[in-house]
C-alpha cells in the first residue's frame, strides 16, 4: 500500500499518459489501466472525515462509510476564490449527468483562505448565493486539505466506491476530462458490481429560506433620481426611486442568457452596475457578459462577451466577438484624447486585469486607435498578483472587484478593490501607472497579508474589499471591507485608512459588496449583501438607516409576499386607529421597540419585519399592491419604510399588514423570540399632509 506522495505520482504519470493519445478508446484504456493500478497495488484511503465538523445542504454528516459504493468528487474550495466560482458550472454539469443513485456524489470541502470564511454562517451565504446543491463541509482548520496534501483552490480529488484515492484536478479547465474520467469510473465499478443507488440525506439549505425582495444584492449606482441596484440573487436588475419604489424590474429569478425585453432578458449573477442617462451597463458576471439596458426602449443587448468564459488576457476584439472572464465592476470615465464618457472600465475578476470598453471611436494610449464597441485590456498582466508598476501591461491583480474614478491634485484616477490582495490600487488614466493606496504589502506574491486594522499605506490592513466610492470633493474613497464587515474612508494624499462603520453596538454590516455616494446630499448607499438589503449612511453625522424595496402591482414579480405569509389562521392583528391619507401624499412606517431593562437584539438571529399592503382586509380575498421585508434593528423608533399614497381604491381605502418577529437576549442573558403581527387601516381623503404610521412593538 502507498501513501498520498505515491499517489500524486501515480496521477500525474497518468496525466501524462493521456495527454500523449486523442483516441477515445486507447484513453479509457489508459483510464481503467490507471484504475487497476490504484484499487489492486497503491490502495490509498482517502482520511475519515473529522466527526465535529460543520455541514451543509444536508440533514446529518457524512461519513466515509455513507459514501462507500459512490465515486465521490471532493472539491477543494474558498467561498471568495473566482477560480472556485468559475469550476462550478463544470460540477453542475457533473451533477446533470450522473446521479447520487447513478453512484456519483459531490462533496464541497470548504477550505478558508480568510479568517472570515472559516465561520460557517458565511459559508451558508455564500453556497446559497452561488446556488450549491451539494453537501458542503466546513474544513475550517484545513485538516483534510493538509492531509490529502491539497496545494491551491480550487482542487477535485476524485475517490473510487471503496474510498481509495484515483484522481487529482488542479486548478480550473478540466470540465472534459473530469466527465470522461468519472465516466470510465462508473462504467468500471458498475460492471464490478461496486456502485450503489442508496440515497444521501441532502437537505437542500435554498428551500428553507423564505421570499425576499432582495437576494444578495451585488453592486449598486446612484444616478439623478434613479438607484441602480443588482439583485444579484435574484439574477435581475432593479431601478428604484429615491424613496425605494421600484420603477424597472429588469429579468427573472431563473438564470439564463438572453437579450429582449425586460421580461424576456435573462442574467446569470449580474454584479457592477452603472448608468449613464437612460442607460444602464451591467457587468453579468457569470455569463462573462457586459449588457446594456436602455430605459426608453426597455431592452436588454449584449455588447461585450458570448456568455461563456474566455481566457483571453490581452483583448482588441468587437462587441460579442470578444470573450470575457467575470467581469465584476463597471464604471464610466473619460478616455486620454479629452472625450467625456466614452470609456466604460471594467474590473475584470476572472482574468485578474483592468479591461476596458469603448463607447465611441477613441484614440487610447501610445496612439492606438480603437473604434466603438472595441474591448481591451488596459492594465495587468493576467498573473494573480499585487504587483504594482509604472507600466500597466507588467503590473498585476488578484481578483479586482470595485472600481471608482475620482480626480486629485496629481490627475485622474481609476481607483480599484483589489480584494484577493486586500488592498486598494490606483492606475493613472494618462499612462496606466499601477500603484498601491492602502492594505496587504510589499511583497508582490504576498495575497494573505490581510487583517482588520486602521493606519497609513501598508501598514493599514483590510479583508477582502468588494467595494469603493470616490466621496466627491473630499479627496477620499469610501471601501466596502467586505469580509470585515466595516466600512472604511481612505484619504487619498495621506494613504491614510479610518474605519468609520462597523464598531460594535451598531447596526451590523454582513459582507458588504457595493457602494455608491450621492455626493449632492451627502449619502452613501450600500449593498449589504448578506443581510439582503440597502444601507443609507449619512457620511457627515454616520446615521445609518435601511432603504425599503417596494414593488407596485404593475413591477414584474412584484408579488413576492402574501398576505398568507404574515397572518396566522384564528389569530387576529392587533389594529391601529384607522388614518385618512391623501392620493400622493407619503406615509412613513415605524416600529417602536421597546426592550427590557438591559436587553438587546440577538445579532446571531436576525430580527425580520415582513409588509404587506392589499386593497381588502383579511375577510377578504385581498389585492396586494406591494410586499417588502427587512431587518429589525435595536434603535427605536426606527423608521421601516415610506411609500406615496395611491390613487387606486374603489373602496376608498387600503389595508396595510406588519409581521415583526424580534430575537432578543435579556438581562440574564436568556434568549427569546416574539411576534406580533399589526394591521393599519387608511381611508382616502382629497387633500392633506404627509402621515406617519406608528406599531409599538413591546416585547
């Protein structure tokens, strides 16, 4: 018997083998040859799970002896890792073409890179927002990576029906080879009568999770009047009002790739978003896509990518004809010959470089000339690395996430989240000058110089920043530090990093992905991605509050929530006295907590508040005209949401419902759970002020 050196060996001579032959037969000869050797000489045991370790997706752990009579696929994964991402469709694919009965089981082994990904929460998070419908384990001491002698993520070990050892995939871009291998395997212990058709207790995490008006919100762009939000969960695109109101529903929930209408387009993942007049371009990520959507002929087009990862690092071609890899960012700016607008920039994640797309005929650096609809490669070498350089092409990423522009004494910048390498960049629009602002450090091949800490330059440090907003006229940018759960302000000439959001006590950030400033009022808007909503700071006096999603009947897939969901049978809302509104006028929504003496909010289970208001009340059949939900916080009184009275009742009157469930600790540190559910009723009146709606909520 061998050990996992001998293994490893044993793989790569394997490797090598195929790579000499294209025949199909003398392939799978060499498979089942490789097979042989495995389960009759070398017999190496995959090690036994760890029993305390935390899964997913099913109703028990797993162990080996589950597992015996099933080729099993482990897959070696970072939740943060685009490289991860990008072999997930191979699996799926895995997954529709053999069957847990067929005798084929993947496993996701969850290997953390930060120290933020180890918790298992946030784990959860992320196998719902990357629709994993497989078991997960979380290895966060990284036990069984050490053991198998795992190198990198993502990494596929392949395990035979007796849990010997057969196969090694490292890195992406083996989909291929994996089906043909796992092939030959099936049809190999089948034959020997070693597969097994017993089921595994799966327990899918994406079907205990209610309706939510927002699913993981990605990126987010204020513009005028509009707020550009990518529904990222939700694979659409949603343009709200200032006050919320959704005005554009923009795709479905099903994933997909397709141009048309607004209810015809379908995304995969839609990440950075940015407007420009009455068009939005969209960074659809895992179609490796940019798109356009115009507002006045509500039309979706494709004007960069094919919907299928390229691997293409320098660029050149034209609209659709040039791949793309996890295009993550966009921002708009100007190009060096002085055009205004004319150059859409792109952070491209999956290539580890700074792309760019042209609006118009333009004349770029060293006097290239690019016609409009050209896509290009503007900075970084394609090397997964944070390697700064006064020449764009040797300098280099690790997974550039957010982008902004802003202009300093120097001249103009594009400045970027370069989140594997936790520190933000800046690359000079004039000559495409790669240099570093604040966070990780010198050494180039350094990605884990990570941590969670104020300073100047390098010896500030953050973890995984998603997202920057250049805060106009102040000289500073404002970073989403993602995997820290903060919000951070960097001034520019000093490289000098503050956290400003995110101490204890305080309204609580989950994984933070987007950020846009409204720089006339003085806002930053947030994409609060795991806690799947939007964040308002006030950047002068840092108060926070929560933006409302309101759907009116008329938005595609507005209906969200029921009143069903909120009511209990035989149990009655408590009423509020009824109010007179008029038609236009606006009424704002607030719940007045009241906890016990010394107790506060459970953070570990959030609070929910689940609305909904109908034209009937709960006698009747009910019309929903929106539905929206959103997280309790321990201010009170906080305000929930507020919506323009309409004009719409033939009855002369609305019905609005509140469901309020509220987690919450005591003083003895007991902790507990109430629910109450309100019911406010309001008569239409031909004139007035705006109004308030008040629920006390004593628990």
């Amino acid at each position: 018997m061998g050990d996992v050196g001998d293994i490893l060996e044993a793989c790569m001579l394997f490797d090598q083998k195929l790579q000499d032959t294209d025949d199909t037969e003398k392939r799978h000869n060499v498979i089942r040859e490789h097979i042989n050797l495995v389960e009759n000489k070398l017999k190496v045991k995959c090690p036994q799970f760890k029993t305390d370790l935390e899964w997913m997706n099913v109703s028990s752990p797993l162990n080996l002896e589950q597992l015996k009579g099933k080729v099993v696929v482990l897959d070696f994964f970072t939740y943060c890792c685009i490289n991860c991402l990008h072999i997930l469709p191979d699996l799926a694919a895995l997954e529709n073409q053999f069957t847990i009965q067929d005798g084929v089981i993947v496993i996701g082994v969850h290997s953390a890179k930060f120290e933020n990904e180890k918790i298992s929460a946030n784990i959860l998070s992320a196998i719902l927002r990357y629709n994993i419908d497989h078991p997960v384990m979380n290895d966060n001491e990284a036990t069984l990576w050490s053991e198998l002698m795992i190198q990198c993520w993502p990494t596929l070990v392949v395990l035979s029906p007796s849990g010997y050892i057969l196969q090694f995939y490292v890195g992406e871009g083996h989909r291929e080879k994996l089906l043909e291998f796992v092939n030959v395997c099936t049809s190999f212990y089948r034959d020997n009568g070693l597969l097994s058709k017993h089921d595994i207790p799966l327990d899918l995490e994406k079907y205990k999770r209610g309706n939510l008006s927002l699913k993981f919100p990605g990126k987010i762009c204020v513009s005028g009047k509009n707020i550009v939000v990518s529904d990222t969960g939700h694979n659409r695109v949603l343009v709200l009002s200032k006050d919320g109101v959704v005005q554009h529903c923009v795709g479905g929930k099903e994933r997909g790739f397709k141009d048309g209408t607004f209810t015809q387009c379908r995304f995969d993942s839609p990440q950075g978003v940015v407007m420009k007049e009455n068009v939005i371009y969209l960074a659809d990520t895992e179609n490796h896509a940019i798109r356009k959507i115009d507002l006045q002929k509500q039309e979706v087009t494709t004007i960069a990518g094919n919907g299928k990862q390229g691997n293409d690092k320098f660029g050149g071609g034209i609209g659709i004809k040039q791949e793309l890899s996890s295009p993550w960012d966009l921002v708009i700016g100007p190009s060096p010959d002085g055009q205004t607008d004319s150059v859409l920039y792109i952070a491209m994640a999956g290539t580890h470089q700074i792309w760019v797309y042209f609006l118009t005929d333009v004349k770029w650096h060293k006097g290239k000339e690019y016609k409009q609809g050209s896509c290009v490669r503007f900075a970084g070498s394609g090397n997964e690395e944070n390697r700064n350089n006064n020449y764009p092409e040797k300098a280099a990423f690790a997974q550039p996430s957010g982008l902004t522009l802003g202009n300093t004494p120097e001249g103009s910048f594009l400045f970027v989240a370069d989140s594997e390498s936790s520190t933000i960049r800046s690359v000079a629009l004039k000559d495409g000058a790669v240099k570093h602002v604040v966070g990780g450090e010198r050494d180039p091949m350094n990605l884990f110089a990570y941590g969670d800490k104020d300073g100047t330059g390098i010896d500030a440090k953050l973890q995984h920043p998603l997202g920057v907003a250049m805060v106009t006229d102040s000289g500073s940018i404002l970073v989403a530090d993602s995997y820290n759960h903060k919000l951070k302000l960097v001034d520019i000439s000093k490289k000098q990093c503050t956290t400003v959001w995110g101490t204890d006590g305080e309204v609580k950030l989950n994984e933070p992905g987007g950020l846009s400033v409204d720089s006339k009022q003085g806002l930053a808007y947030i994409a609060d991605t795991n806690n799947h909503n939007i964040r308002i700071l006030r950047i002068q006096d840092k108060v926070m509050s929560q933006l409302p999603v309101i759907f009116p009947s008329d938005t595609v897939d507005s209906l969200t929530i029921k009143l069903s969901d909120i009511l209990k049978p035989g149990k009655e809302p408590e009423k509020n006295e009824t109010i007179s509104v008029a038609p236009g006028s606006e009424v704002k929504v607030n719940l007045l907590l009241s906890l016990p003496v010394g107790g506060h909010v459970n953070d570990e289970a959030p609070s929910k508040w689940t609305a909904v208001m109908q034209e009937s009340s709960c006698d009747g059949a009910g019309n929903p005209l929106f539905s929206q939900t959103g997280t309790i916080q321990e201010n009170s009184p906080q305000h929930l949401f507020s919506w323009k009275m309409p004009d719409l009742s033939s009855s002369g009157r609305l019905f609005l419902y509140l469901k309020a469930k509220v987690f919450y600790c005591d003083e003895s540190k007991a902790c507990k759970m109430k629910e109450k559910v309100f019911m406010q009723e309001l008569n239409f009146e031909s004139s007035g002020a705006s109004k308030e709606v008040q629920f006390k909520f004593p628990v």
